[in-house]
C-alpha cells in the first residue's frame, strides 16, 4: 500500500510554529514507474525525486542509504517499496527533522524528535551523522536560523562534530555548498550563532581560518570594552542581522576586520594597519567560497575603507571625495548605502555601543548627494573635454561637499 508523508523542516517549522516556506514528501511502497505514470517529474540525479504534477513540491521515494566514500558525496542509495518510513527517517540529520506527518495530521516520531523541539535540542539521529561533513554545517546553520528558540546541540552531537571537524572529512565540501550554508546562515536571525558552532567544534579552524584567527586577539579597551577581536566580530554580524541589512552587508560585516588576525604580536593590542593587511585575506577568502562578485567587491571595499567611514565628519572635502571615487559611488550609488550599513553595524557591535546612533551615514550619503547633483552636461557646454572634463568635475564636486559641509547640521 502506497503512503505519503510530510517530512522535515516543513513538520519541524509547523510544531515550533515557524512559517512553512516549502514542503518535502517521503513516499512509502511505490516506484518511478507508478509515480512517473501518475504525472510527477523526475528531478533526483542520485536517488529517485519527483515533482508533483500540480503543485510542483518534492516527493521522493522512501530510501536507506550506505557510506562508500569520502565527503557528503560518497554514499550509495536504495529505495524500493519495501523501504519502511522509519527507515528513511533514520537516514536524516536530526531529530527534530525526522518527524513525519500524514495528511489526516497524524505523525510518526520514532527518534524523539518531538521531544527534542519541546527541549530546544539539536540531536543527531544515528550513528551514520558522522558520516556526512556537510552535516556540521547544516547544524551550525540550524543553530543560526533557530536561534530565537534558544536551540542548544546535545553534547553527543558536538562530540560527533568534533569528530568530524578533526577527520579531514571537512575538506570534501564543496565551495558551492559551504557558501550555499554560509549564506543561508548570514540572513538568518543570528549569524552570529553559525560561526559560533563551528568553532565550538573546531570546524571554524578548517572552514574559515581568517575568522577563527580573531578569537583571543586583543583590542584597545578604550575602543572595543569587549577587547576581544572575535567577540566583536560575533556582535558586529549580530548587529548586522538586528538593522536587517542585505546579504553583501553582511558578508562585508564578517570580513571588515580580517586584517587584526595577522597583526605582529609587538604591536598588539594596537592593530594598525589591519584594513590593508585584510584585503588580500578578504580577497582569499572569497575565491575559497566562490562567493558572487557584488558581496566580493563590498567586502573588499568595507575591509580597505571602514575606519575612513568612521572618521568620516572628521575628513577634509578633497578626501570624502576621493573615498566617494574609491567606492565608484558615481556609478554605482546603492554603495555608499550598502557600505555605511557595514560600518554601522562595526561601530555598533562593541559593548555599550549597541544603541548609539552613527551619524557618519547620514553625513556621508549628504555629501555624496551634494556631489552627484554636480551637472556633467554644464561642464560640457562649457568646453571642457578630456582630461580637463575630469579636472573640473572634480573641482565641481569637491566645492559641492565644502557647500554642504558648511551648511550641514552641527551635532
């Protein structure tokens, strides 16, 4: 007899009573044939995944699966009719993932998963956890997007994850799929907590070195109460998600203070220097991640320019200008807000600083308006061409921002 059941996050979400964005199906006792004859689309190239007809969800065919090599890749999968629903729910990550619902509301729960959502505990189901890398990440992000309900990894399954952190298992992922769980983890409620897990089981270490290099490192108290590199780095991107920034904010957030990981231990706690010796640990970083151009480009610019964001009321007018050109703002004008968004979040996320307004933004995006209402076409009309066309724009724009810094609010 065929049954179909609803599984993972959509029962997990409903019971925490967390919005359902999109549903998966477990079939039990049936085939490609039967399913194919019924209309569902194959979409599975490792094992066998339909699309309904209609509503175009997921339903695949209960499965059992076997470890037959390295990374989240190596493994063999077997699904027949007589595969049970509970066999196919022991093959998952988590408990609380591993509960199944009928259509009639009845659920089948044969790992305690229910139990452990009541506890806020993320519980691995079986022994096989460890073997699947990918697995690490997707309890660091659980911890991320679960966060508001307090969710702690059970001390079993940190364990497994150190295991596997320390097994060179870790380094099968691919780039796609450790910025997929990356990203989906910066636009969580507490991207914070993600970096947090994955240290907390020596997983940041391999993952994300230039991060992990920050904890233990001090700052000046009088700046940063909070002293430590890393712990601010943890609040800044805590910040980041409470101002409910974009994704290439954040991620600019989680490198503008790479730099201070390398700084020379004779120097410290002073880290001059740290937003040039960044930029190439930023650059690095990207290329490892395979992340998109528009987070690479802010990440970059944020890391080279954020203490010049911070001083920003303080600048001279010829070198707001040149800060504005560095950021190609002319051309590309959503940086210059994208890019104070990244510097607020820095400057908030120190202890005690977390409320204080950060009036460098509004300073800043005046200038630049003050400066683009400089007309291109009059500088034309008035014969100027080639290099002196850059020359007189410039001048243009630097008297723009003196006219409005002058007549900007004080305070």
């Amino acid at each position: 007899m065929t049954e179909t059941w609803l599984v993972g996050g959509a029962v997990r979400d409903a019971l925490l009573g967390r919005p359902v964005h999109e549903r998966d199906w477990v079939v039990v006792g049936s085939t490609p044939e039967a399913l194919l004859a019924q209309g569902y689309r194959p979409v599975g190239k490792d094992f066998p995944v339909f699309l309904h007809p209609e509503t175009q969800e997921e339903y695949a065919l209960a499965r059992t699966e076997r470890k037959s090599g390295r990374g989240y890749h190596g493994f063999e999968f077997h699904a027949a009719p007589d595969v049970t629903l509970e066999e196919d729910l022991r093959r998952r990550d988590f408990t609380v993932n591993a509960i199944a619902q009928a259509q009639n509301g009845q659920r089948v729960d044969p790992y305690g998963g229910e139990a452990d959502l009541q506890a806020r505990i993320l519980r691995h189901v079986s022994p096989a956890f460890v073997e699947d890398p990918l697995r690490v990440l997707r309890a660091a992000r659980f911890m991320a997007e679960l966060a508001p309900w307090d969710f702690q990894v059970a001390d079993e399954t940190r364990e497994v994850m150190r295991q596997l952190s320390a097994s060179g298992e870790l380094d099968t992922l691919a780039a796609e799929r450790l910025w997929q769980e990356t990203r989906r983890a910066l636009m969580s409620p507490a991207p914070q907590r993600y970096f947090e897990t994955l240290r907390d089981c020596g997983a940041l270490a391999v993952l994300f070195p230039e991060v992990d290099a920050l904890f233990g490192v001090p700052q000046p108290p009088k700046h940063h109460p909070e002293i430590d590199c890393g712990v601010h780095l943890m609040m800044v991107l805590a910040q980041s998600a409470r101002l409910d920034h974009p994704l290439e904010v954040r991620f600019a957030a989680l490198c503008h203070d790479l730099g201070k990981g390398i700084t020379p231990a004779d120097i410290l706690p002073s880290h001059r220097g740290h937003e040039a010796a960044g930029v190439p640990l930023t650059r690095a970083l990207c290329e490892r991640l395979k992340v998109p151009n528009s987070c690479r480009d802010l990440a970059i610019l944020v890391t080279r320019e954020h203490l010049n964001a911070h001083r920003a009321l303080e600048l001279r007018p010829e070198t707001v200008l040149r800060l504005l050109e560095r950021l190609d703002a002319f051309r590309r004008p959503e940086r210059v807000e994208q890019f104070m968004q990244a510097c607020e979040a820095d400057a908030r996320g120190r202890t005690g600083f977390e409320d204080r307004d950060y009036p460098q933004a509004a300073y800043l995006a005046a200038m630049f308006d003050a400066a683009s209402s400089v007309s291109t076409r009059e500088i034309a009309e008035a014969g100027h061409q080639g290099p002196a066309f850059g020359q007189e724009l410039s001048r243009r724009r630097k008297r723009a921002i003196e006219t409005a810094r002058a007549d900007y609010p004080a305070g």
